[in-house]
C-alpha cells in the first residue's frame, strides 16, 4: 500500500541516500511530498508518516429538527440560501449557506437555472434622504374592499418610509403621509414620482397640490419622462415583495413595515437591513 508508513520509511530512508529528485522519479512521488516526509520523520520518527485522518476538523453541521423547521419557514417566503443563513445566524443558529442549500435541494425546494444570472450594477443615491421614491399600487381587492397602497421608499438604504392603505389614489394620502415621514425622518433633497394625475396635472399648464407643496418645502419634484416600471425600480420592488411576504407572515402592515426596516435582510445592501444604513450620521438633514 503505497500510503503505508512502511512504504514511505523506505522512500526517506532512500532520500537519505540519493538525491530528492532520484528519489521522486524512482517511487513516483513529487518532490514536495518527499521533503514533507523527510521533515515529519526526522521531528517524529516513524510515528510522524502515518497518515492522517482527511476529515475535516471541523465537522459539517448537523441538521437539527429546529435548524430543519426554521429552514423551511424562512423558504416559505421565497428568501434564498444566503438570506436564511443570516436570519438564522440572528436566532443564533451558526449554519453556512451551501448547508441550506444542500438541504433545499435535498427536499426539491431549489429550481433548477439554466443559465446564470445576469448581475446589473444597481443605481442608488449615496446619503440616505437624498432621494425618495413614491409610488400608488392598486387597485386590489381585501376583505370585498377596492383599495390602493401608497409606498414611500428612501432610495440609498430602500428604508421603508410609509406605506398606507387607501380606498382611492388622492392628493390628500399623498400629502398626509409625506408631512408624516417628514417629521419622523426629516426633509428629503429630492423626490421622485411617474407622471400620475395625483402627481402631475393632466390637464393645462396648472401646478399640482403635491409639485406645490414641494416647492414650498424646497424639495426637487423629478418626474419620470415615462410612465416606465424600471424608473421606479426600487418601489416597484417593494410593492411585490409586500404583496408576497405580509399576506403570508400574516402581519399588519404597520407591523411589516418595522420587520421590513429592522429585521429583514436586503441582498443589494450586503444582507444588512435597510435601517442598518439609514440611521447613520451619513444622513442628510435630520428630524424635526
């Protein structure tokens, strides 16, 4: 057996007697093998070249019935293998992210991608409060009501500023949520809307309660030249990902927004939560 230490005794024994080079091309071993050998016979004699267990020093974790139930929870809501290994490390639950993984695959909950994907550099504003983005989703139906959500992001940190359930699109939610946000979290530079009728007159050349209202607090209205999903991007996104994860954590929004802000892990951010990067002193301007 040629990893015996028989067999590698006689192979330092013979590098002892001829030269490293003849010694490898003779049993067929790299040069860098036979030194090692030499070095652990001559510091531990004949003990130093028995072989080594390969297992690992640190053995893989054993998936628990509460590493398993919480796994499968997280998954429920769509999160990947990268974003459970952080919540879970948050329960104190060390695992690395190919263990989630492998068990995902194991229990068929992984689906197969035929080609990678595409990764685009994101665009985003660098100081939280220097952008918002606002946007109206809806109409859908609730509890055989009609109603619309309107969803206030920042666009450096994606920190979740209002979201507000309505019965109609209206200048009144816009305004009231945005005087609310404001005297939370202070005064954006700028904000950024579509060309909706609560935003932008339809008509004539007349200036809209919002644009008003903008300019009175010195804020830039930006408007999008197109009424296209990836100018709002980021709103958009949220607007799917509330739509997915409230509906099945089975939270009221109020108390999703604070998950949202606080707790849950965002990929763009480095799966740091959007608080995490909102509340720095990198912020502008300040609460009132």
């Amino acid at each position: 057996m040629i990893s015996s230490v028989t067999h590698r005794e006689r192979i330092v024994k013979y590098s002892h007697k001829n030269s490293v080079t003849a010694t490898s091309m003779v049993f067929s071993v790299s040069r860098s093998t036979v030194y090692r050998w030499r070095t652990a016979y001559t510091e531990h004699g004949r003990e130093g070249l028995r072989p080594k267990s390969t297992a690992p020093h640190n053995p893989q974790t054993v998936m628990t019935d509460l590493i398993r139930e919480r796994t499968l929870r997280h998954r429920e809501l769509g999160y990947g293998p990268q974003k459970i290994k952080v919540l879970l490390e948050r329960e104190g639950i060390k695992v690395s992210h190919m263990t989630v993984y492998r068990f995902l695959n194991r229990k068929g909950l992984v689906r197969p991608q035929r080609q990678r994907k595409k990764h685009y550099k994101a665009w985003s504003r660098e100081r939280p409060n220097e952008l918002w983005q606002m946007d109206f989703k809806g109409p859908y139906q609730r509890e055989k009501r009609t109603l619309w959500r309107f969803d206030l992001i920042d666009d450096a940190s994606r920190l979740l500023v209002a979201s507000v359930e309505c019965e109609s699109p209206s200048s009144k939610v816009v305004l009231g949520t945005m005087r609310a946000a404001v005297k939370r979290y202070g005064s954006p530079l700028q904000v950024l809307t579509d060309n909706g009728a609560v935003f932008v007159p339809r008509r004539g050349n007349g200036v809209s309660a919002f644009h008003e209202w903008c300019i009175k607090n010195k804020i830039q209205h930006i408007r999008a030249r197109r009424n296209h999903p990836q100018t709002l991007g980021k709103v958009e996104r949220v607007h799917r990902t509330i739509n997915t994860e409230c509906e099945r954590m089975g939270k009221e929004l109020d108390e999703y927004i604070e998950y949202y802000n606080k707790e849950r892990p965002h990929s763009s951010l480095g799966y740091r939560t959007p608080w995490e990067l909102y509340d720095t002193p990198r912020r502008y301007a300040a609460t009132c």
